[in-house]
C-alpha cells in the first residue's frame, strides 16, 4: 500500500531535522502497535542519511556488533576495538555529532529495560553533557505503550524531560478512510465503510492488510479476518499481553465485557465478582484502551459513568473472536462469521453513532460534543453537539436503519438538557448508515 496521510506529521519531523542542525533533538514517537510510528519516520528521512538500530531481544553485545556495521558503512566513522556496552556506542555517536548532523533511530526503545536497564541513565548523562554542542537528531519508539511512558514520563526515570519533542500517532480519520476506500474501490457501500472503520479502526497495518488483498468489501473482510492463518485472530492477545503482563487474564474479561456492552463498573463486577476500580483506573490512565464518559451536563463527582473501549479492532477483536474462543480454537471459522452476521447491525450501532461523533469533530463547529443519558439508562440522546460562542445545540438520533429514526422522540427525550441551554437556538439531526 502507498504511504496516505500524515502530512502534519511529516511537516513537524521536517522541522525537527532543521532544528538538529544547530543543537541535538530528542523526539519520542508513540502510538499502538500497528499504528506505523516506523514507516512514518522512514519516510521522513528517506532523503537523509539515518542510522536505524532495533532493539531486539538479545545480549547487549550482539546488539552492538549489529549497530557498529551500520556505523561503518552508512557514516563512515572508525570504530576501534569492539564495543560490547550500548553506552560506549552511544557516546561514540554524540560525539560525532559534533562535526556533522546525525539522524539517528532506536525502535524497540523499551527493549532495554530488558537487556541492561542502566541504559538510560548511561544514556541521560552522555546526552546532558553533550546536547548543547552536538547536532543529534535521535527519534526514539517503541511497541509496548505503558513501558514508553513511564520511560519518558514518570518523574523518577532518568530520561524524564529529556524530550524535545512528542508525536503522538493516531489512526487515520474517517476523511482517510473514506478516500482510501474510495481509491481502491469505487463501488463501496456504506456497510462497506462503516466496516472498514469497525475492522481496522484506522489503524494503517489493518488497512494495509485489505488494501493490498483487495478484500474491500464487508464480506471479502469478514472471510480475510476468520480464514486459516488469519493474523487478526490472535492480534488482541499479541499487542496486549506484554503490556499486561502476569495480570492479562482479569484485563482481558473486563474488556470483553464492555465489548459486549457491559459499560458500567458495578455490572462488570457483579459478574467478575471483585473490585475493578485499580484495573479501570490502569485501562484508562496507564493503557489508553478504555474511556469514560459521563453524560454532558452531569455534576461533579457524579457516578453516572460508562466505561468504552477506544480502540474500533480491539472492541471487534473482543466481542467475537476472544469471546469465542472455543470456536476460535477449533478452526469453526463458518460459526464465528454466522456470529457476525447476525449480530452486526447490532453492534455496529455504537460505532455509526462514533463515526458521526468524528465527523463533527473535524468539522470544527462545536466546542462540545458529547451524549446524554438519564439514571437507569432513560432518555438517552446519541449525539449532543454544542457551539457555546453561538450559542446553538445540536441533537441527534444515530440509528443504523432510518426508519427507527424519529425526530419527535428525540424532541422529548432533550425536554431537560434544552432548560440546560437558554437562549440557545436548536436543532435537531437523524443520522442513518444512509448518511455517512
């Protein structure tokens, strides 16, 4: 697949080379796995001479012999000696950057908390004493999210602050999506497309994967995710259970339970039976995988909560594939696509709700968006849109089939929030899958 999108992404690691002509720069880039953090800055420096170092699950020794070669063929620095410890080679290379600019790439960052700890607080002193003076552009990533971020963020980790600058990597957008689909096939329907946002979630690895085996259509995907050999199959239990570690099992079910929509935490621990409030607090804070959203409007402090995956696959990935497991294990890959089917108009609801939600975000309208719902689950309204300079509101119903839409419902179940907004002007919006 060609590389689409992340142009501002791109621009900003532009100017981050400009900047390491005059001092070093360190930028962490940071994303799910699968996201493209390494073709995103492979493709930054394609015109640039840059060495890249994996950092594989190896003797540290190993690692060096690999990373010397490259020093001697792509920068043409003599080495003297072997070089067994990372830190030696570290320096060698800061202190090159002292004659000449040095784009430099540690992928795998995390992998040396592994191999020898000491890494990066041998690392922290070389950098210190040597930034000033030195024309280093290191961009450092890594695949396992909450070990990137205690690297770089907690306090007491001796790369804290250290940082120039951060990249963030998103999914593509649905604008992405849509022109991504549209490149590659022209007669999509929009059950095509709202799968294609279900199944991939943005995530360019999945679009990569469908793109290339042009299977583009909700069908062709279905039959590419449930197959023999299928990597989608064991996908959530590969990119999570080293973050999880010891403890991915409790994770696990309490994310297939909000897949099923076992939103609220007093639901999830009736059936787990045990208190969950730690493991939601790490899902959401450490892990980025679970968001939780109170209604607009609700009161400081206010207990009225659910809790949703972010993530479009992972919330697929638990819903019908770990949930079944058994048939998973045994090659039944005809029941686990008769399971979707029948269950797909269903599920998808949810999403057609968030892909809207998106679509009004990149419109850059509103200062608020959100959804609203009364104790017990009552009057509850899909979309809440709201531009507090204009002082308009926006109601919607989200409804999959446009016949189950009613505007005059929608109308009464907003009775409350409308004495919320006064003097506002109102209106009031049905999206169907029509509408995307």
């Amino acid at each position: 697949m060609k590389f689409y999108n992340r142009k501002e992404e791109l621009q900003y690691l532009s100017e981050i080379i400009e900047k390491s002509n005059l001092n070093s720069q360190m930028t962490i880039v940071v994303g799910r796995r699968r996201i493209g953090k390494t073709r995103l800055i492979l493709k930054a420096l394609e015109k640039e001479i840059f060495l890249y170092f994996f950092v594989a699950k190896k003797e540290e020794k190993l690692l060096c012999e690999e990373f010397v070669l490259q020093i001697k063929e792509k920068l043409n620095i003599p080495v003297f000696g072997g070089i067994s410890k990372f830190k030696d080679l570290f320096a060698l290379l800061m202190a090159a950057s002292k004659g000449q600019r040095i784009n430099l790439v540690i992928d795998e960052f995390q992998e040396f908390s592994t191999i020898n700890n000491s890494v990066y607080s041998d690392m922290q002193n070389i950098w210190d004493v040597n930034k000033n003076q030195s024309r280093m552009n290191l961009i450092v990533s890594g695949s396992v999210y909450f070990i990137m971020k205690k690297i770089f963020e907690n306090s007491k980790e001796p790369l804290f602050g250290r940082a120039n600058e951060r990249i963030s990597l998103k999914p593509f957008d649905i604008n992405a999506l849509k022109c991504i689909l549209k490149e590659n096939n022209n007669s999509f329907t929009n059950k095509d497309l709202l799968a294609f946002y279900i199944f991939t979630g943005g995530v360019p690895k999945y679009v990569e994967t469908f793109v290339d085996k042009k299977t583009l259509t909700y069908e062709e995907m279905l039959n590419e995710i449930f197959k023999n050999n299928s990597y989608f199959i064991d996908e959530g239990k590969n990119i999570l259970i080293e973050e999880f570690g010891k403890e991915y099992s409790t994770y696990f079910s309490i994310l297939a339970l909000i897949a099923s929509s076992k939103t609220s935490r007093v639901e999830i621990e009736s059936i787990l039976e045990k208190n969950i409030g730690g493991y939601l607090d790490r899902l959401e804070n450490d892990y980025s995988l679970i968001k939780k959203v109170k209604p607009v409007f609700a009161k400081q402090g206010s207990r009225i909560n659910k809790y949703y995956i972010e993530d479009n696959f992972l919330n697929f990935w638990f819903r019908f594939i770990y949930k079944n497991r058994s048939a998973v294990e045994i090659g039944n890959f005809d029941y686990l696509k008769a399971i979707v089917n029948r269950d797909f108009e269903t599920f998808s609801g949810k999403f057609l709700e968030k892909y809207f939600v998106d679509k009004l975000s990149i419109s850059k309208q509103f200062s608020l968006i959100g959804n609203y719902w009364e104790k017990g689950n009552k009057n509850e309204v899909d979309i809440i849109a709201i531009n507090q300079i204009e002082m308009k509101a926006m109601f919607a119903e989200v409804k999959i089939n446009k016949e189950k839409n009613s505007i005059q419902k929608l109308k009464n179940k907003s009775e409350k929030l409308i004495m919320k907004l006064q003097n506002y002007s109102f209106e009031y919006k049905a999206f169907s899958i029509d509408d995307m």
